[in-house]
C-alpha cells in the first residue's frame, strides 16, 4: 500500500507539500498541486483516515441519540429523518453515530460519555422541550451542536425547523375555504416544541377564518397512532360536532380515520381529516391522507451544513422552512 512517502517521491515533493495538498491546508502552486494530485491518482493512494481524524482531533462524526419511548422507534417520521440525515452525512464524508436512550433524564450523561470518549464531535437534538436542559448543558460544556426545532431561548443556540403554525394555519385556510367551521384538533403533550407551534398555528388559523374556536374541539392525546384513535373516539362519543379534524402528526391523523371509520363516518366524504409530516403510510392509507409534508431532503442538509459550521466554530443562522399541503382523498 502506498504511503505519503511514495506519493512525495513521485511528485519530486517534500511529504509536508503532500500533506498540503490533502488537507488544503498551506500555500502550494497550482502547478506543484497538480503534480502532487497526478501522483496520488498513478499510485491509487488513500490517506489513512484515522491518522487524519487524529491529527486534526475530529472524528468526522456526528452523534443522534434517539430517544426508545413512547413513539420514537415506531414512528415512521424519525426513520425519515435518520434517511435524509445519512444522505447529507454521506454528501458531506461524516459518519452518523446513533444512540439510544430510554430515559431523557440520562440524557446528558450520555451526552458527556460520547464526547468526552471522542465518539464523535458534537450532536444533533431532536425532539426539542420548550425548556430543554439539553441546550444549556452542551452551551456550559462548549460542545457544538445544531438542534432541529427550537424553544423559547430559540435565538441563542444553532436551528433547523419546519414552520408548523404557518403549516396548520394553511390547513385551516384550506378547510375553511370548503365550508368547514367546526374544525376539530388533536394536538400532544404541549412540552414539545413543535406541538406548541403547530396548536397555535390551528388557533391563528380559526381566528384568521372568522371561525368560533370551541375549546371542546382541541383534544390531547399521546404522539401515536392509538393516541389519535382514543382521543377522536371519545370526540365522536360525546357527540360535539365537527366536519374536519386535522392532527399533529400523520401517526395520529391515522388513528383517527379509524375512529371515524368505526362510527360509520367515512373520512374524506363526511369529515375532513388532514395530518403532518407524509410519512409513507400517509399515501396508503384508506383514503390516502392529505397532509402537510416537510422537506426531509433540506432539513437533513441544513442540519449537517448548520452542525458543520458550529463543529467550526462558527455561528449559523436559524433555518425556518416552510410544510407543502399535499392534497389528497381524506380532505
């Protein structure tokens, strides 16, 4: 196997100019860069990618860790995500490292192990609280991290996110438009971020329309699809009106077409029903489910793009990026 010795001798170079070359790292001609890459490509050399990653105390790796409860590993949406991720990883030669943890209150000793360890170089949040300890134990520690979706310090920490209320009030246009006015939805835990947003872009939404918001239409429910089938179920069997319902996500957008199903009303011909994210199951369902799909290929590239630069040193700029309404039978 050739060495960056070999690679020197070929080019008439000392193996500093070589390294140079490789790592972009100091001033070489043009011309002397050429030679050194027509060297390297004769004799099919490799730089060592643990020599390098050593030197420049990077691993090259980014760290996920991915919550095990309620919905994490079930729901389609995060395998969606971990896709794109790899994709732009890929694009961008990092590795993606993903660990599990089953309690959130571990979180920041497992944070600590991986790094401290030089498991990788800085992290990915997903699943962000409104409140999120995560946030300040990785700004105290100075270890970089980008964060998809925000809280309410969203201006002091590197973000990527999906505008879920201008995504919910689109929906409720889009409803209001067919002649809907009692619009039902099933919102989660209001912990979570990105459950606030998408609540208050439904509330925007109603106001926006000149609809009456009847608070006995808002229902919380767990992120699942059973969570969404219990909570329209007990909507239906108190019998408080409604001609649509949208939901925080598909999962649980899912759930209540089969509630609905159940009572004998067909989603998409007597309610309404529209859910968030597209995940796959959304386009097979009975009938397919209209929704409001997030761009999975940009969110995975501005988060590694947005880590990269925070991996740098450097301050990205929150990235807010708009839902698309996919029209289909259920709405």
């Amino acid at each position: 196997m050739p060495t960056i010795r070999d690679v020197a001798r070929r080019a008439g170079v000392s193996p500093a100019t070589v390294s140079y070359v490789l790592n972009n790292s100091g001033p070489v001609r043009p011309e002397t860069r050429e030679r050194v890459l027509r060297a390297i490509a004769e004799l099919g050399y490799h730089p060592h990618a643990g020599a390098r990653q050593l030197k420049r105390r990077r691993t090259d790796t980014l760290g996920l860790i991915l919550p095990t409860g309620e919905r994490r590993l079930s729901d389609p949406f995060f395998l969606e995500l971990i896709h794109a991720l790899g994709d732009a990883c890929a694009v961008h030669q990092l590795d993606l490292l993903i660990a599990t943890c089953r309690d959130p209150a571990a979180d920041l000793r497992l944070i600590d192990r991986l790094y401290k360890g030089r498991r990788v170089d800085g992290f990915l949040l997903i699943d962000l609280r409104r409140r999120d300890p995560r946030i300040a134990h990785l700004q105290a520690a100075g270890i970089p991290f980008v964060a998809f979706g925000r809280t309410e310090a969203d201006g002091a920490f590197p973000w990527v996110d999906v505008d879920g209320a201008a995504g919910m009030r689109q929906a409720v246009a889009y409803l209001a438009g067919k002649g809907h006015r009692r619009i039902a939805y099933l919102s989660a835990p209001l912990t979570f971020t990105f459950v606030y947003h998408r609540l208050e872009g439904y509330r925007q939404g109603m106001q926006a329309a000149g609809l009456p918001l009847d608070e006995r239409l808002i229902r919380s429910a767990r992120l699942t699809m059973e969570g969404g089938y219990e909570a329209a179920r007990a909507l239906l069997a108190e019998g408080v009106p409604f001609t649509a319902l949208l939901a925080a996500t598909d999962l649980m957008a899912l759930g209540a077409m089969r509630a609905l199903h159940e009572a004998g009303r067909a989603p998409g011909r007597e309610v309404a029903v529209i859910g968030f994210d597209d995940i796959p199951l959304a386009a097979q369902a009975h009938p397919p489910l209209t929704t409001l799909r997030q761009p999975m290929d940009q969110i995975g590239e501005a988060l590694v793009r947005a880590w990269l630069a925070a991996v740098n040193g450097e301050q990205p700029e929150p990235v807010l990026l708009p839902p698309t309404l996919i029209l289909r039978e259920s709405a």
